[in-house]
C-alpha cells in the first residue's frame, strides 16, 4: 500500500515553468493580455499548424466565442457527440442554441456519421461540434464530408486532442475553427484557459472583436460590434509558453503512460482497452469494464483514485426533454473508468496502480 494518494490527475509544473513566471513578475508585469499573449497565439499556432489563434479564458468561452463568430439564426440547433464533457452543450445553451445529441461510435467514442446524417436533415440544423474525444479522430473526415454535403458548419472541439494528429494534420484545422482548454487536467495548463485555432481571416478577426468589447483595439471605446471580456492574462500565457516548449516530452510521456498500462493489463480478459492510431496522444487513460463500481473501490482503498467517463448529457434534464435510446453512449458511459494519467506518474507508480489492479480480477 502507498502512502500518499495517487490522483487520477495532477498537473505537472516544471522548475522552469516556475522560473519564467518569475522572471516576468520581476522584470515586465502587465498581467493581464499583452506581448506575452501574442506569442502564445503565435506559437501554439505554429504547433497546430494553423493560420490564426485567439487566447480566450477557457475552453468553454471558446466554443461560445466559435459559435457567436457564425452568426447563427436565433432559433438553430447544433449536434453533438451524446459522449463529451457537459462544456459542449452548456456552451451552445449559453450561446441561446439546442444541442442535439447523436450517437458515438464504439470504437473511438466520436459521434457516429450514420447517426448524424439521420439527424441532420432536421429543420434549423446549422452546425455540428465534433469531439476528439480523448485525442481520438474518429470517424473525422467522413464527418467533414456530410458537413460539406449539407452545408452546415463543422466546429472541432480538440480540448482532449494536443498532440493529436490525424494524417499529419492537428487536430482543429478540419473546420471552420476549433477549441482547445488549457485547464488543470490537460497536457499543457494554464490553471484555466483556452485557445481557438481557424484557417479563417474572417472568423479570426470576428472573435478577436468578441474578445475584446467590440473594439478594434484595446485601451479605447470604439465600439464596432457586440463584444465582451474574453481576454487573457500574459501571467497564463508565460505558462503556456513554457509549456509548449516541452510538448514533445509531455506527448512522448503520455503515449508511454497508455503503452504501460496497455502491455501489462490487455491479459486481462474483463478490460477493454479502445485503439489509439499511431499520431495520436492518450490524454486520459480509458478503460472499460463491466464491473466498474467495485473496481473503483478497491482502487481507492489502495490510494489510487480514478474517474467514471462523462455520463449520456441527453439524460441531463438541464439540457433536453428528449429521450432518445442512444445505446453505444450508454454502455460505454457506464463502463468507462479513468485511470490515473498524470505526467508526473512514476513507473513505480505505474507497476503498483497496474498490480492493484491484476489483484482485483485475480482475487
Ligand atoms: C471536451 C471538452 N470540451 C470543453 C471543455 C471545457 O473546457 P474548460 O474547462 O477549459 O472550460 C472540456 C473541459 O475539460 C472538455 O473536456
């Protein structure tokens, strides 16, 4: 038994990370949205691949900025994977639009296309966001496709998905723009945050208009349209900076953290483990079982604590009146667990989490 409790997640927060944020508060200390911010856009967009990148306060402004940036219809519907974290659909409540809920697919967890051309035919359907769910593409491209075919827009929800890539492409450049979250949990973290990445001149210069009041520059009231206070701060950016420098090892480290759990507990009839193609990072470690519930409880009578994946959100009375039977979002909903996926995992932690866990289904 250890000592001290294993988190499912933690953040990791280097030394240098440290430094930085030091050295900025000593010699230039704006704080808030400056020069630092601008270098953070500029290089999280180099990274991604992609044309512009606009910092928001979290990866749930994001996708409302996204959403408000379309000029959508008062009374438009928006479809979402039923498998995602609730921010998918509060955003597009927040942004006055319905979700609508399609099916995910059992083998990544993305929404289904079969499911989605059903639903898309339906009156009011503007746009759908797409969730690469835990750094999965999934069905992507085909999803692209029936956007294009139905004239709706394609937005990309890539909290999950830094350091995935689908066909050397990063995930967030397959449509009209994409959001990314830098909370605790991710691979790289600014305490909160959020980043949007488009290939659109048009929609990047709306949502740096939204961000900023409505104006063209900051520091003045010239108000050219509807805007808020989406800014960010330099003191997260630095963070972020720091951070992205070392994304080759955050991802390297998360794949080898999937591969270990995968080599030692695949034997194991009873776990399910879903595929990762080869350009895409684990964010969360996913596995799936039938008997979750006391699985987790021995784990954290050994200190290890873990996490059930989100629950169907066409169950959730705050979000929808109807009741459809989508079957694959929950059964894997009820079987997914989450087991400890931080950066910072030892493999001694690693061998006793893995060994805990061949415990439970030898006992
Ligand atoms: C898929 C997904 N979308 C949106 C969000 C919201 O991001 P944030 O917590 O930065 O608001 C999250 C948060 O984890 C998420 O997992």
């Amino acid at each position: 038994m250890t000592n001290h409790q294993i988190n499912q997640i933690e953040p990791k927060i280097t030394k240098k990370d440290i430094n930085s944020i030091n050295t900025y508060l000593k010699k230039d200390n704006w704080i808030t949205e400056n020069k630092f911010t601008l270098e953070f856009e500029n290089r999280f967009k180099k990274y991604t691949g992609s044309k512009y990148a606009v910092a928001f306060p979290n990866g749930t402004l994001t996708l409302l900025g996204i959403l408000k940036s379309l000029n959508l219809k008062k009374n438009s519907k928006v479809i979402i994977p039923n498998i995602t974290m609730v921010a998918t659909a509060t955003s597009v409540k927040l942004a006055g639009f319905n979700p609508i809920f399609a099916d995910v697919e059992k083998k990544y967890l993305c929404m289904c296309p079969t499911d989605l051309e059903k639903k898309v035919k339906q009156k009011n359907v503007k746009a759908v966001i797409y969730v690469t769910l835990n750094g999965r593409s999934g069905n992507l491209e085909k999803i692209k496709k029936i956007c294009k075919k139905y004239k709706i827009y394609l937005i990309e929800d890539s909290a999950h998905s830094i350091g995935s890539f689908l066909k050397n492409k990063h995930h967030g450049n397959f449509g009209i723009a994409s959001s990314f979250s830098f909370s605790m949990p991710k691979i790289i973290t600014t305490g909160q945050g959020g980043m949007i990445v488009t290939n659109s001149k048009k929609i990047y210069k709306k949502l740096k208009l939204i961000k900023n009041f409505g104006r063209a520059q900051a520091g003045n009231d010239d108000y050219i349209s509807e805007g808020y206070n989406f800014k960010f701060t330099d003191i997260q950016a630095i963070l972020g900076i720091s951070q992205l420098e070392d994304i080759t090892a955050r991802v390297k480290k998360k794949k080898y953290i999937f591969n270990y759990y995968h080599k030692y507990l695949k034997k194991i009839k009873k776990i399910n483990f879903l595929e990762f193609k080869k350009n895409e990072t684990p964010w969360f470690i996913d596995i799936y079982v039938d008997d979750k519930n006391n699985l987790k409880s021995h784990l954290k009578k050994n200190n290890i604590l873990t996490r059930d994946i989100y629950p169907p959100l066409n169950k959730l009375k705050f979000l929808s009146n109807e009741r459809e039977k989508l079957p694959i979002s929950k059964n894997y909903s009820d079987k997914g667990l989450w087991l400890p996926s931080s950066l910072n995992l030892s493999k001694k932690n690693l061998d006793y989490i893995i060994n805990c866990i061949k415990e439970f289904y030898e006992n």
